[in-house]
C-alpha cells in the first residue's frame, strides 16, 4: 500500500480559518493564482490578479490556490520596486528561493502599437477601473466617466481593458531571468517554521492587508499556505514599523532560506539569525546631575 505523502506530518494541525479549494474550475479560470478570492474581491484588485499569471508563470511556479500539492507548501513572494524579485517556497525537506531580474529585452508598455482612441482607453482605465466604481471617484470625474461610457461602451469590459494591455506589452517571452537555490531542511525544521506561521494569527487575517503609512515604492508581499483541506492567501505592502505578528514568521521563514539582508519585512525591529525578531535596544538616558553651588 502507497504511504500518503501527508503521513510525515500528522501533527500539524492548522488553525481555523483560509479558503476551501474549488469543486470545479472553468477552464478560462485555471490561471487565476488566487482562485478562491476570485468573487469576493473588488473588481479592481480582481482584475490585477486575473492579469498577473504571467508573473507567477515566468517563474514556473504552479498555481497553489487551485488543489492539494503532493506535500504541504508555503509560499513567501516579494516584489520590491528597486532590486530583485524573490520567492521562497518551503516545503517539508526543502527550502528553495528564487531571485528574478528583468529582461534586458522585457517589452516595456509601448503605447505606439495603440490606435489614438485605444492609448485614450488604456489612460482612462489605467486611473479609473472599473469606470463605473462610484465609491472612488468624484462626483465630476464620474459624471465624465458616465459620458465616455455611453460613448465607448467597451470600456465597462475588462476583456477589452486586457487586450489594450496585451497589445501595448504583448508577452511573448519570459519577462524575468532568475536563479534557483535550494537548502536541504528537516521534517523538526519545517515543523517549527510552521508552527510560527500557525501562532501568529496569520490564519484569521484578511487577504489583503492594509498599511496606514504606506511609503512610495513599497514592495509587494505575499504569503500562500497549500494544505490539505484548505488554501490561505494575504497580500499586503512592505509597511513602516509593522511588528504585525505574522510578518515576524515571514521573516523567520526569510532568515532561515538566508535572505536576511535583502528582505527585511519588519521595519524599526531586528531580526536575529535564529529567526527570533526582538526590539531594537535603545541607549539609557539619564538625567544630568545638577551641581550645588556654595552660598
């Protein structure tokens, strides 16, 4: 009899909390990486998700979000605006990282190939997508999106907003070359990683973190966890100061693939190289002694 390749780890027992995985999975909808995420998010943030497979495709990683993997895996992806993209993958007996550059040859958006109208399009869709989101716009600045409606009714389909897209960066090569390491890590090891990201409250936290001082060019983050029974996805920001609890188990996983000093997910925190994120130590102030002068 075939031992089940879930046997290893009958200890591990996940917090309440993710996203059962889909029943059945239209065949249009199989390179959506969040797939469990796909009705409940606001179209906006829908839309970037359903154009980024490439992403995640340009790295051959395989969509997590859609079945059980042959073993558990966790998947740490961050992308900073101003150095290489990483993913980090951990799986029971290995850790491997991926550092990605772009192509010197990566076809940049060139609004030439657009027709007029079309470069009008992608500029409106680019700021206001979906353009009849009401919550977000001014009542001005949606009474002329109302008008370039009923003129371009085109613009409500986000199939039309992908294939401008398309046409001005057509993919057809990988957009990142990259490198892979893997490191070796035992079934204690990973237990012990996971057992960080199970306490932190990582389970019960929304998909989509906020940030109340989001800085210019913050890095993306996220972190995918492929179970058994259930999927689980946050994506948030590289934020300032954020000693947020499951963000100090990202870095534990980041310290532990050695990545320490290029990823530093806890803003004013220190991370020490076992994993465990103390409070910077601050120099003592005393008051100053004041003199007595004589009479």
């Amino acid at each position: 009899m075939a031992i089940s390749p879930w046997a290893c780890h009958p200890s591990i027992r996940y917090p309440p909390g993710g996203y059962d995985y889909p029943k059945q999975i239209a065949a249009k909808d199989a390179n959506f990486y969040f797939y469990p995420m796909k009705d409940s998010l606001p179209r906006s943030d829908s839309f970037i998700i359903a154009v980024g497979h490439t992403f995640f495709e340009d790295f051959n990683e395989p969509n997590l979000s859609l079945r059980p993997m042959a073993t558990p895996t966790f998947r740490l992806t961050w992308s900073p605006s101003f150095s290489k993209v990483t993913i980090i993958t951990l799986t029971p007996h290995e850790i491997t990282i991926k550092e990605g550059t772009l192509r010197k040859d990566y076809n940049y958006p060139d609004k030439n190939l657009l027709t007029p109208i079309e470069r009008l399009h992608v500029e409106v869709l680019g700021t206001s997508f979906p353009i009849d989101d009401t919550t977000h716009h001014s009542t001005r600045k949606q009474h002329r999106l109302d008008s370039m409606g009923r003129l371009y009714p085109q613009l409500y389909d986000p199939a039309y907003y992908k294939y401008l897209l398309d046409k001005e960066a057509p993919h057809t090569v990988p957009s990142y070359i990259y490198t892979v390491t893997k490191i070796p890590i035992t079934p204690a090891g990973f237990d012990s990683l996971v057992d960080r990201i199970n306490t932190s409250g990582y389970w019960q936290w929304p998909f989509k973190g906020s940030c109340p001082e989001l800085p210019t060019d913050a890095g993306g983050i996220t972190l995918e966890a492929n179970t058994p029974e259930k999927y689980k996805v946050i994506w948030g920001s590289d934020c300032p100061y954020d000693s947020i609890s499951y963000k100090q188990a990202w870095q534990a996983l980041v310290n532990r693939a050695g990545m320490e000093k290029h990823i530093q997910l806890l803003w004013g925190w220190k991370a020490d190289t076992v994993g465990v994120i103390a409070a910077p130590s601050l120099p003592e102030v005393k008051e100053p002694v004041k003199k007595k002068h004589k009479k």
